[in-house]
C-alpha cells in the first residue's frame, strides 16, 4: 500500500501532499510512526488514517493539527486493536482438569461471554472503520454522507479506548496487584466455598514456593515459562522437601541443589505430586485471578511437560482375591464399627474412604428391597446443614449398597444410629482433626495386621481398583452405571450424567450382582448362612 513504509523499528504511515494542498501545507508528506506491527494490522491503519486524512484535508485544518490528530488516531487504533485482543483470549475456552471447583468453572464461563460480546463490539468498529476509511480515501470528494458517519464512529472509537480497562493500560506501567498480596483473598475464597480445610492449609507453601522461584511480580506479567521452569525445579527437589529440617525453609532450587549434592540423594516428588499437588492449585489459583482482575491467564490450556528426573508415579494396584478375602476375614472380627465395616462397603460400593467417613443414618435410602447412600445432600452437623466434603462435582451421587450388607447387619445397624449421626463417630471425636486422615491410617494398620499392605501400591484406595473391575468384569455392567457408581466423570462430553442419579433398577441390579467366585465373605454372614 502507498501510504506505508517499512523501517527496521516498524512501519510509519504517510499520508502525500494532494498537489491542490501543496501551497499550504508543502510537499513533504506526514508521517506517524506505526511500530512493530503484523503486515494485515498495518495495512489496517493505513486505510483508517488515510481516510481520515483525507476528510480533514478537505476541511482545510492546517500541517500541524492534521499531524497531531493523526498521531491521536492511531493511538487510539492502537488501543482499540490490543483490547480486541485481550478480549479475544479471555473469550477462548479454558481447558480445566478432573476436580476444579464447580463454581470457578461456572464463574469462568459466564465472563467468557461477557469477553465474548465485548470482543465482537470491538471487533465491529473496527470493521466499519476500516470499510469507510477505505473508501474515503479512494474518493473523498464522492462520500459527503459517509464521512458523517465516519466522525461519529471516530468519536464512538475515542470515548471507547478512554473508557477501556487498566489491562490495556498495562504497558503503560502496572496496573495489577503484586501476586503474593492475592494469597489470602484466594484462601478466604477457599474457606467460604468449604473446600477441605487440609487442602487449604496447604497452599500458601505452595504458592509461596512459587512466587520464590519466579519472583514476586504483577500478576497479569507471568507466563507459562515460569510454571514450567517451577515444576522443572521441582522435578529435582526431594519428596520430603515440607519434612526435611534442613531443607524445609529453603527454596525449589535451593531445595533441588541440596539434594543432587548428597552422596546419596533422597527420592525425588513424583510426577503426579508435581502435576496435581503444585502445578494444578497454582494453575485455578491463576484461573481465579484472572477472572477477578480481567486479565489472559497465563496458563491456560498449557500443557505441562514433567522432566523425566521425576520419580515415577506410584500406580495402585487392586488386591488380589485372597488378600482381600484375608483382610475382610481380619477385619471382621473387630469390634469398632469403623474398622469392621469400611473394608468391606469400601469394596461393594467403590467409594472413597473420605466419602465414607462423612456418612449419616439420613444417607441411607431404600429402592424396593434394595439400598442406597446418597452423597449428594447437605449433612446435618450440630443442628444446621453443612456441606458435604466431596471430591468434585461428580463425587455428588447415589452408591447402590450390595446386598451382602444387609445379610451382614450393616443396614440394620446403620438404621438404628440417630439420623443426623455420624455412622462411625468415633472417627470424628473431637480431637480429630481430619477423620478422613485419621480412618485411613486405621485401614493402613489393619492392612498391615491382615499381611495385604504395599505402601503407596496396595492401600484402602485399592478397593476402588477392586469394586471397578468387579462390576466391569464379573457383572458386566455398562460403563455408564459404572461411572454413575464410583462417581467418575464422562469420557464423552456427550453423556451428561454429572449429576444423574442412578435409576431404582440400576440400584437393584447393583444391590444383587454375583460377587466373584474366588471371594469368601462368610466370615460377615450370620452362621446359619454360612457355606
């Protein structure tokens, strides 16, 4: 296009001298320094300015207005263009992993439109502006009626870019809070929403971890480096980096440093610490921020790459059918509710153990014969409703109990608690501080009693493996009742069953599945019952 010219700093804009204009205003033409832009933006404001050239050309203002005027335009084009932008990639869809807050995603989505409209506003005025300036510019003595038009939209465009948000401003100088002064917002956010009181504590070491490796900037100045180059670091540092005395107030890279200097150095985080106990509580502590002062997260839709010198995850393995016939045979002989119990509901139902622990009489609901525990309603905790301690949003669902629980007392047991009790208090006396903390170092104990313990492989989550394989497996089920059961998400998007209870015959299909053949559960069977 004529009316650019390419210097190695950017393009300049020149609008030439009519030679009817020459006499007043010189040859020389006038000239507005572009910068570093695309080829297609500068062919952009190229055809605006000239066409706004043009007009003020004809209405005789002099060099020095026009020049200023221009320089005025294009800043605000300038403007305009970036908050296009910015809005466009607050407009892009966010990618969120298994068990990010509901409400967060929700909130998200509803921002997302938000950008959404306000990137097509833009996106309009620009086009309009562009269709005009051209034109003008062709023949700017033919278009009396567009140019009326066209000053309106350049005045829309200037009271536009002044009210614009401080993200644009951003260049100018920041405008955004240091991040370590968003720590205890987020967290009181946190703590409002119920989320798990252990989770929460944890955090600030997290974050402030963060902030130590990367440095403590305005938040909307990160990028996806610095998490990377952060659980890079971490991929060295030892897992007992929170537990060592020596190490456990120094840095990720102090930390890392310390240990590769050992002569025998300690094992390192595990890929799945790194991913889910590090990278993911920054990445929704970012997807919050983000919302709350309207700037692009940094680390959306990243994807994350762990170095290899990261420990490799440990893998749970489901217990073998002996072992698991000899724990339940151990357990069965205890006297606590809890340590009789939990190992066999946690392999007929799948459930977590946390899921287990926060269980009340109210819980239970019968389907004909057959039985249920609901975990989607509020719990009842010294007379007023709190919220239950779930997992995510797929955690809130209806588990079919077996009927083996009902021929080994748990049904009947369970209906004779006060309704608004806990099924297993002496999981929540009060100097427990986590129940769920507390039921699972009881399950690794009796684990340990009955000979089927394997740290980290063989645990009381091995059940879940267990309860999947045997409803995939022996009974066959669809996996839809299956994921309905163990609260699993989708795999499809299309199957929208989040939070889709099962239905009353899914439930009695469960409650009368044969159990595998190799399983021997008789020691929880009244005596008569017994092979």
């Amino acid at each position: 296009m004529g009316h650019l010219w390419r210097r190695p700093s950017g393009f300049v804009f020149q609008l030439h001298i009519p030679q009817r204009f020459v006499e007043s205003l010189g040859r020389t033409p006038i000239r507005i320094r572009l910068g570093p832009l695309p080829r297609a933006e500068a062919n952009w404001f190229a055809r605006i300015l000239a066409g706004r050239g043009t007009v003020m050309l004809e209405r005789g203002m002099g060099r020095d207005v026009l020049s200023r005027s221009l320089a005025a335009l294009a800043a605000e084009l300038e403007a305009l263009r970036k908050e296009e932008f910015r809005a466009g990639v607050r407009a892009l869809p966010t990618w969120f992993e298994e068990g990010e807050d509901p409400e967060l995603i929700v909130h998200h989505q509803a921002r997302r439109k938000i950008h959404e409209a306000q990137r097509d506003t833009l996106r309009g005025v620009r086009q309009r502006l562009d269709g005009l300036g051209a034109a003008l510019s062709q023949d700017g003595a033919a278009w009396e009626a567009e140019r009326a038009m066209h000053d309106r939209l350049v005045d829309r465009l200037a009271s536009t870019t002044s009210a614009l948000p401080a993200s644009v401003e951003v260049a100018q100088g920041p405008s955004t809070p240091l991040l370590s002064t968003t720590i205890d917002a987020y967290l009181s956010r946190k703590r409002e929403d119920e989320v798990g009181k252990a989770h929460v504590d944890g955090l600030p070491r997290r974050f402030r971890g963060f902030i130590e490796h990367v440095g403590d900037k305005p938040i909307d100045q990160y990028t996806a480096s610095d998490l990377q180059s952060f659980t890079s670091t971490l991929a060295r540092v030892p897992a007992t980096w929170s537990k060592e005395a020596e190490i456990k107030d120094l840095s990720a890279r102090a930390a890392s440093e310390w240990n590769i200097a050992r002569r025998q150095p300690l094992p390192r985080m595990s890929e799945t610490t790194i991913r889910l106990g590090y990278a993911r509580p920054i990445r929704t502590w970012f997807a919050w921020l983000a919302l709350e002062h309207r700037f692009p997260n940094p680390f959306a839709g990243m994807r994350l790459a762990v170095p290899k010198s990261a420990k490799n995850s440990v893998r749970r393995k489901p217990l073998t059918m002996p072992e698991l016939t000899r724990w339940l045979a151990y357990a069965e002989r205890q006297s606590r509710p809890d340590d009789r119990f939990l190992p066999l509901l946690g392999f007929l139902t799948g459930a977590r153990i946390a899921e287990l622990v926060f269980t009340q009489a109210r819980d239970l609901r019968q389907f004909g014969d057959a039985w249920a525990l609901s975990l989607a309603e509020p719990l009842i905790v010294d007379g007023r409703e709190v919220r239950r301690p779930l997992k995510n949003a797929n955690s809130a669902r209806l588990v079919a109990l077996h009927d083996t629980l009902v021929e080994a007392g748990f049904i009947k047991w369970a209906m004779d608690r006060p309704p608004n009790g806990w099924l297993f208090p002496h999981l929540h006396q009060a100097d427990i501080v986590r129940p769920s903390d507390t039921a699972s170092k009881r399950m690794s104990r009796s684990m340990k009693a009955a000979g089927v313990h394997e740290p980290l492989v063989k645990v009381f989550h091995s059940l879940r493996h267990n309860s999947r394989d045997w409803l995939e497996r022996v009974v066959k089920l669809p996996d839809s009742i299956v994921r309905r059961q163990m609260g699993h998400a989708a795999e499809d998007t299309a199957e929208t069953y989040g939070e889709d209870p099962l239905l009353p015959e899914e439930v009695q299909r469960i409650a009368r599945a044969p159990l595998p053949e190799d399983l021997d559960i008789t020691p929880y069977l009244p005596r008569k019952g017994r092979r």
